[in-house]
C-alpha cells in the first residue's frame, strides 16, 4: 500500500516539449555536444554555419518535422568485438538537449547505488561502495575462527543481465517514462529516437580475416528497412540515460521489496552483498523471475552466480579482494592491443599516448605498479 500510495502522489511533467526546441537549450546541448570533438571533420563541417544549422533544428523540432538521420554502425574492436551504433553531430545535439530537460527529473529518483552515467559517480565510485559493503558484511575483515585473513567472511550475488542494450523493450520504457513526463511532444520525440535506433538496415560484419578495428557497414543506404520494438544502440547518450531509467524498476525492487542492503547497479552489471549465501540464491531467483515478468530481460545464467568473498569478485573491470585488487586480464589485453596497433602503425603514438594515460590513471586503483612500469617500457621499446 505504501508503494501505490508513493507512485498515487508521484510528480509529473508537463509542457516540457518547448524546453527541449528552446535555443538556449540547443546552444548548450551543441557545446555538450562538442566536448572532446573540436577536431573532427563532422563537427568542423556544422559549425561553419552554425547559427543557420541550430535556427534549423530548433524549427524542425518545434514544427515536429524532426527526422533523425540513419545510424552508422561499425565494429569495434579493442580488442573485444562489439557493434557500435553512431548518431550523426545533429541527431547528437538533440539528445542532448532532450536528456537535459529530462534527467533532472528522473535522477532524483534513482537510487544512490546506481553508479553508471550519472554527476559524481562512475567506476572508481561503484568501487569504493563495494569495499565499504565489503567491509560491512566481513565485519571489517575479521577472520575469527578461519584458517587465515585470505578467508574473509560474505558471499556476493554477481549478476549479468543477458544482452541487454539488445533486449530492452520499448513499450515498458515509454510506459515508464509516461509515468512522470505527461507531454506527447516529448513522448513522440522519444519515439521517434527509439525506432531510429532499432531500424535493422542490413547491417554489415567484417570480412573473414579482417584484423581491422573498424568496419562500418554502407550496405543500409538505400535498403529496406524494418524496425524492432526492442533495443537501443551502443554509444547513444539517450541509451545510457535510458538504461537507468530501465533498470531503475530493478534496483526499487531489490531495495524496497527484497529490502537488500547491500546492492550496487554499474549499469547491466549488480552485486548484492549479504553474510548468508542461501539468502542470495533465493534473491537471485526473485530477481531473476522480477526480470523476465517485469522488464522482459533474463540473468545471464553463466555469469549470474553467488561467489564467496574470499575468492576475489570481479566487478567494474577489477577482481577486488579484501586486502588487495587485482586488474581483470581484459583489461590489460586492450592496452597491449592498442600498443600493437601502433607498432603496426594503425595508430599514432600522441593517439597511443592518450589511450594510455586514461588506462594508467583507472588501473592505478589496483595493484598494478609493476605492470604499468612494463607497459611503459613495452611502448618506448
């Protein structure tokens, strides 16, 4: 009853549409835009007239002629293999401006242990709430009556959910996101975005063989399209904002109805913390039973397992232990990757350069003072 009554007297948002298509909006939007892009040709190419280029989104969007522009979608590897799906400089602005108006409104809503995509918070932040779980459930690493400190006390659920920026269903979104935001302007631009996205325009993989990092797929211009009501795009900031407000239905089950105190979310990727490792096989089945009623998602059962403490659990790119942290071998594979790349001269040196002082500055966090001082030597070598 508590519940209903909360979601009875939940705020709601209307005439939020000419918020979106206002300039100043838009001017912000394009300079979010920019951030980190100044060089490239795409945004080079807008800004040489970009009063004429803004006055024409923000007519197009007030006039509801607005068309979003096919994706160009293109493997990626680095060196897992992933599809990509890239919005043009454009299209990009508008998500901005969108996201901008709605985020504050749902974000005051998600829990404070969703740690992806959100002001203050990241990796390094869902990291440090996991060793303070850690360190609640271990009783603060007491060993009392096991053989050494290595056998620290805990279990943790680590949970995968199964494709998911493939599998999110666009009907549950839009209800959900109908909840708070009343304006069918704003939920027609949504709409839009969503089918642009999840329209399959004949795709494209690599060739056999192919060690390239890129293949962009150019079979689509022209094709016949078909859209899905399901998934959203890699590399969208509408898919990041969105995917929260998805799986913000998941943490308010598992912290309001499962009342699990120890929960951390990193987008698809949760933990649960608990003494009592019967407790989280019985919540990993709520969770998972939550999932596919709910949301139309599945665990992914290989990955979705209930692991002592002790062993180390991996979670944002670390296998974290309670007196130490170790870097997932995965992680070390892409900057070995990238350095082979430029000895192939595929890459530049201020481009490797740049890679890794982002990778040395995140597995810093770990013990990983040798490891950094051979990738040193290995790209001067």
């Amino acid at each position: 009853m508590a519940q209903l009554a909360r979601i009875l007297i939940m705020k709601t948002y209307k005439n939020l549409y000419q918020e979106i298509y206002n300039l100043n909006n838009l001017i912000l939007a394009w300079r979010k835009a920019r951030k980190g892009k100044t060089k490239k040709d795409y945004v080079i190419e807008f800004e040489k007239d970009l009063i004429k280029n803004l006055l024409d989104l923000h007519n197009e969007l007030k006039n509801q002629t607005y068309k979003p522009l096919l994706l160009r979608t293109f493997i990626l590897r680095d060196p897992k293999t992933r599809k990509i799906s890239e919005s043009d400089f454009r299209d990009r602005i508008v998500h901005h401006a969108l996201i901008r108006i709605l985020e504050p409104i749902f974000e005051k809503r998600f829990i404070y242990d969703s740690c992806a995509n959100q002001k203050n918070k990241g990796n390094l932040f869902a990291l440090k709430r996991f060793y303070y779980f850690m360190g609640k459930v271990s009783r603060n690493g007491k060993t009392n009556g096991w053989f050494n400190v290595n056998q620290i006390r805990g279990y943790c659920l680590k949970a995968d959910i199964k494709h998911y920026f493939e599998e999110v269903d666009h009907e549950i979104l839009i209800n959900i996101i109908k909840r708070r935001v009343r304006d069918e302007k704003v939920m027609g631009l949504i709409e839009k975005i969503l089918k642009n996205s999840s329209a399959l325009r004949g795709g494209g993989v690599a060739p056999e063989g192919s060690t390239s990092r890129y293949f962009f797929s150019r079979k689509n211009i022209g094709a016949k399209q078909f859209f899905s009501k399901k998934g959203m795009p890699l590399g969208n900031l509408t898919s990041q904002f969105f995917a929260n407000v998805y799986l913000n239905e998941l943490d308010y089950f598992v912290k309001h109805k499962l009342r699990a105190k120890y929960y951390i979310r990193y987008v698809d990727d949760f933990v649960i913390l608990h003494k009592s490792k019967e407790q989280l096989e019985y919540w990993k089945n709520k969770i998972g039973n939550f999932l596919v009623e709910k949301l139309r998602l599945e665990l992914h059962l290989d990955k979705s397992r209930v692991i002592q403490l002790s062993r180390g659990i991996d979670f944002v790119g670390f296998r974290n232990f309670y007196y130490f942290r170790l870097l997932r071998i995965r992680n070390i594979g892409k900057m070995l990757f990238k350095i082979k790349r430029y000895k192939k001269e595929e890459i530049t040196k201020e481009k490797l350069l740049e890679s890794f002082q982002g990778w040395n500055a995140y597995v810093k966090w770990a013990d990983t003072l040798k490891l950094r001082r051979k990738i040193v030597s290995r790209i001067y070598s």
